[in-house]
C-alpha cells in the first residue's frame, strides 16, 4: 500500500542528485579575472591574441590560475585583487601601446571558482544581481532634441531628392529649428511640391506663409510622429547598448527604460568604472561618400577628409573622400555575412526605400567613379570598403573588400545594431562595491538558514518522526529551488532571496495539511497504513488549489512587474512547482522508506493524536 515503485524511487534519487550537482557551484563562490574583448571592429580574438597575453604575463612575472578563450574574449583567472589590477596594468600597456588609438578593451570581471568537473556537466552558479555581486549603476539622460534634429534633417534629404527626380523647381530646402522650410517664386511650382511633400512626408504638417517675393512652406512633425520618434530613439539606443555590453561579458546587465527619456544600465560584476564609462559610449556609424578622384591622382590632400584602408596584406591605403555624405547606417535595414560572386567574403545589405532612391541615383550619375564606406567607432573613422562603381544599383547590394569571414560577421553586426539613435548623458553613476553585496549575501544567507531552523524545530516538535521527514523535504525544497535559478542561469537579487524565505513558509503549509490529514484518519480509527495512503491522496486536491491561486498571483507578478518585483516573481513561481514536487513526492518516498515495508504498524510517530472519548 505505501510501497513506491521502483521507477519512482529512482525518480526521486536522480531528481536529489542533479540538484545537488547544479546546487554545488553556487558554494565555492568567484574569483578575480581580466577580460581582454575588441574595441573595434576589424580586430581579431584568437589563439595569437591568447598567446600575446600569455607571453605579456610572463615576461611581468604574473602568476594565473587560468587562461580561457571564448567568443567573447580572453579571459584571465588570478588568484587575488592586487595581482587582477596588476595584470590589467601590465595587458593594457602590452596591447595598447596606443591609449588614444586603443585596440582592445582590458577590463576587471569576476570568474567562478567551480571545478573543471562540474563545468563538464555545465552546472555553473546563478547569476546575482547588482545588489549582491557589487558592480557599476549608470542612469543616462537622451538628449531628444537631437533625435528630433536628426529625423528633420533626413527628411529636409528625403524631400531634396525627391524634387529633383520630378523636376519641381525652388529656391531652397533646409531647417529652420524643428521645422522643413521651402521657398518658391510661383504658385505652380509651391502646388506640385506640396502634393510631392505631402506624399513623401506624411508625418508633417504644412503651413504656408510669404517671406517678400518668396513663399515659403513650413513642415513641423506631427505629435503622434514625435513621439513615436521618442519612442523609437529609447528602443533603437536600448538595442545598441545592449549590443555593446554583451562585449564585456557581464551576467545578466539590467538595460532597461526609465520615464520618458531616461535609460538605467546595470553591469553586475564590473567594478571598473573608466572602462564601463568607454563601453558604453561606443557607437559604430556608416557612412557612404563618393571618393576624391582629383585628390587620390594627384596626391594633394589638402583640405580633403582622408581615412586609412586596410589591405590584405596588413599595408594601409589612405583614402581621400568627398565632404557630402550620401548615406548614413540609419537607411541599412538589414545585414548579412555572405559571398561574392568570386567566393570572396562579403556582407550583403539591405536600404530602406529613401536609401535605395538616393543609392539608385547616386550610382547612375556616377558610373565607373568610387566609392567608400567609412565605418566609424570612438572617433576612429575607416575605410572597409572602397569600390568602382560598375553600374545602378537600388536598395540590395553587397560590401567587398579585404575581408575574413569572421570580420564580415563582425561588420553585419555592427550594422545590425546600427548607431545611437540620439546622444546620451551619463547624469548619474554609482559603484556598488564586492564588500556590500558580500554583506547582503551574509544576511540573506542567514535569515533564511534561521528561518529554516525555526520552521524544522516547530515541525519535529509537533509532529515527531512526520516532522523530521517534513522538514527534510523542506530542505529538498530548498535544494531544488537553487539548482534550478542555477541551472536557467537566473539572476537572484534581494528580493529574490526574500522569495526563497518565503517560499520556505509556504512550502511547509503542504505537509501541514498532509500531516494532520493523517491524524484525522488515525482519530476516525483507520490503520496507521490506510492513514498514510488516504493522508497523502486526500491532501493532494487541497494542496494543488492553494498553489494554483498563489502561482496566478506570482504570474501577474511576473508578467507585469519589472526590475526587483520580476526577480521577486521569479524565485516565487519556481519556488511553488518545487515545492509540491517535493512536499508530495520526496515526503511520500521517505514515509515509505520508515513505514512502508512493516506490514502491520501499532501506531505512527506524528504527534498527540486525539481520538473522540479519549477523556472518558
């Protein structure tokens, strides 16, 4: 009757073991490291880069308890604070012998200490969160006007051309502050231009108005308009930063929007603000200009923009440009690593509809002369493609130059993610050291293990054997609970601790009604083993509703909270599923165990229980 199966015993014994192997990483805690990542593009991470830092320690005598390398970069594991900061001393003076003309970013992380055993089986240890690892806290300020600056200036672009190729006459395009402005000396001319504005620029309204002999239409953005341009500029410069930070291998950032104009960054685990700052100022831009054809043949560059061109051979070409910009990354929709037509690596692309008109005219005025894509990044303008132009071309063409197939990849993404959408602020940083987020662990640590002890004293107390048993499945509960946020790589947070105490509470609320269901049968007179089988079947419905209601509360929790209530919901829900695992199946597998192979029991190790004329 109260005999497990053996297919469930060892249900339950393979369910405690991986939660003790996914639980194991969490208690050997992290060591100091040094991540070596690019700063721009065009600069390779691999076995030579592992190598060059291998040798640049070395030669400085440093000792380390690990080299690894990864997609993400280098990564160098020491054994204290004092040797990290030495070592990123000694690797950015070796890599970057030219700070203003840096190559790779050298920054301070932190490693777990896990043993190579463990990672085999990927049990790694749960992310935490600002509050517990330490780390850097930005809040950055969107300079909106110019998004809005920005936007007007492209349309004033869009507008230009779109005249011309309809061969509308008049007397000038520009901005005037927040608004397009056009001058016309005839009525027919303003006519046929505000039926091409209007079709090309339906997010402006027009309003018309005399400037002496000129009339002059004025177009200022729509309300809607301006705001989904808010609301774009805040996604498109999320996106990007989130891009950027990815580099540094930080667990779990938090990049989030707050109020109108305002984007919170969190990089749990850095505690180099200088290189933070860097990381997240970078920006990659494209553009498209037509190169100088008089100044490249006769060698005189004066006044003329020149940016460098890397060959295959590793020698540099100079590359003398034209001032007007004919494309900017905003107008790639989409990009792609792929080859040429010569099985050369290339990067595919794809304009929006403005940029493949300004693309198709460009090229046709332009036959058999070059043209550059200049990719710029922290300042640093080059050229990674310069062609002949051999023919029209629209909105899909392909970037060919001296590329790896790993560089094109590179350049794809960098377009993918484009640049900022509008300039940002940093208005207010705070480093949150190792030390305070080592305390909050301390107190977490120790509020739930007294929490714990409490509840288990209380539950032996009462319920004798059966509270012994309630209490270890508690801390099977527990067990679960933490292997599983390690094994999904959640981020735990204060809250979230406050989660897994309370979820100590609520989970022993289970073998409450289990325990005293079993009394109940035992004072109605049944046998001690009919009572443990009608306890555990009977408590299962009550059980199942009372945890449904409290999971729905912990999903509108997790579907509309955010920031510390997510991590609170988070802990919660997960915490509820394995608690009814644990409360039902791992109880019942240790009841069994100590009652299950006697066949006629006198009595049951539960506490007092009262039976009906027991005083008389």
């Amino acid at each position: 009757m109260n005999r497990y199966p053996l297919w469930k015993n060892a249900l339950v014994i393979v369910a405690l073991l991986l939660g003790l192997i996914y639980t194991l990483p969490n208690f050997f805690g992290e060591a100091p490291a040094v991540q070596v990542s690019t700063a721009r593009t065009g600069v390779n991470i691999d076995a030579a880069l592992m190598t060059q830092v291998e040798t640049s320690l070395k030669e400085a005598a440093i000792p380390h308890t690990g080299l690894t390398l990864d997609a993400s970069g280098v990564r160098v594991r020491l054994e204290d604070t004092d040797t990290q900061l030495k070592t990123r001393d000694v690797l950015e003076k070796a890599l970057n012998p030219d700070a203003a003309d840096a190559k790779y970013v050298v920054a301070l992380n932190l490693l777990s200490k896990s043993p190579t055993w463990l990672r085999s089986f990927h049990a790694l240890p749960m992310y935490l969160g600002l509050d517990l690892r330490g780390g850097v806290h930005f809040l950055l300020q969107i300079d909106m006007k110019s998004a809005l600056t920005k936007r007007i200036d492209s349309m004033a672009s869009d507008l230009r051309i779109q005249l011309r190729e309809k061969n509308i006459r008049h007397g000038g395009i520009g901005r005037e502050g927040d608004a397009v402005t056009l001058r016309f000396r005839d009525q027919a001319s303003l006519d046929a231009a505000r039926g091409a504005a209007e079709n090309v620029l339906p997010d402006l309204v027009w309003t018309l108005s005399e400037s002496g002999a000129d009339q002059v239409m004025t177009g200022r953005m729509k309300e809607p308009a301006i705001k989904e341009l808010r609301e774009s500029a805040i996604k498109q410069n999320i996106l990007t930063l989130q891009k950027r930070v990815n580099e540094l291998g930080v667990a779990e950032p938090v990049i989030q929007q707050q109020g109108a104009d305002r984007i919170v960054v969190q990089l749990p685990g850095v505690q180099d603000v200088a290189k933070a700052k860097d990381l997240i100022g970078r920006t990659a831009t494209l553009e498209v200009r037509l190169v100088d054809h008089d100044a490249m043949t006769s060698g005189n560059t004066d006044g003329v923009e020149v940016y460098p061109e890397r060959s295959r051979d590793g020698r540099v070409n100079m590359v003398p440009v034209k001032k007007q910009v004919i494309l900017t990354g905003e107008r790639f929709e989409t990009a792609q690593a792929a080859f040429d037509d010569a099985h050369r690596p290339a990067v595919a692309v794809k304009l929006d509809a403005t940029g493949g008109r300004i693309m198709r005219t460009v090229t046709r005025e332009n036959l058999k002369k070059l043209m550059a894509i200049l990719l710029f990044e922290k300042g640093h303008g080059e050229a990674i493609s310069v062609a002949n132009i051999q023919g029209e071309f629209g909105d899909r063409f392909q970037i060919t130059g001296q590329f790896s197939v790993q560089e094109t990849n590179t350049i794809s993404i960098l377009i993918r993610s484009g640049a900022l959408a509008a300039p940002m602020e940093i208005i207010e940083e705070r480093v949150i050291g190792p030390s305070l987020g080592a305390e909050n662990i301390s107190k977490g640590f120790h509020s739930t293990l007294w929490g714990f002890v409490a509840i288990a004293v209380f539950m032996i107390g009462y319920y004798m054997v059966f509270g012994f048993i309630s209490s270890a499945a508690l801390a099977a509960n527990l067990l679960f609970l933490i292997a599983l946020l390690s094994l999904l790589q959640a981020t735990l947070t204060l809250p979230g601790i406050a989660a897994i105490a309370l979820t100590l509470g609520m989970a022993i609320d289970a073998n409450v009604l289990i325990n005293e269901r079993i009394r109940e049968e035992l004072r109605n007179g049944v046998t001690p083993q009919a009572a443990i089988s009608a306890g555990y079947e009977r408590a299962w419905a009550t059980i199942l509703d009372s945890n449904i209601t409290t999971l729905i509360a912990g999903l509108a929790l997790l579907i509309f909270g955010s920031g510390p209530v997510r991590g609170f919901a988070v802990v919660h829900c997960l915490g509820i599923l394995t608690s009814m695992f644990s409360a039902v199946v791992v109880s019942r597998a240790m009841v069994n165990l100590v009652y299950g192979r006697a066949r006629k029991l006198e009595s049951l190790s539960i506490g007092t229980v009262w039976k009906p004329g027991a005083g008389a």
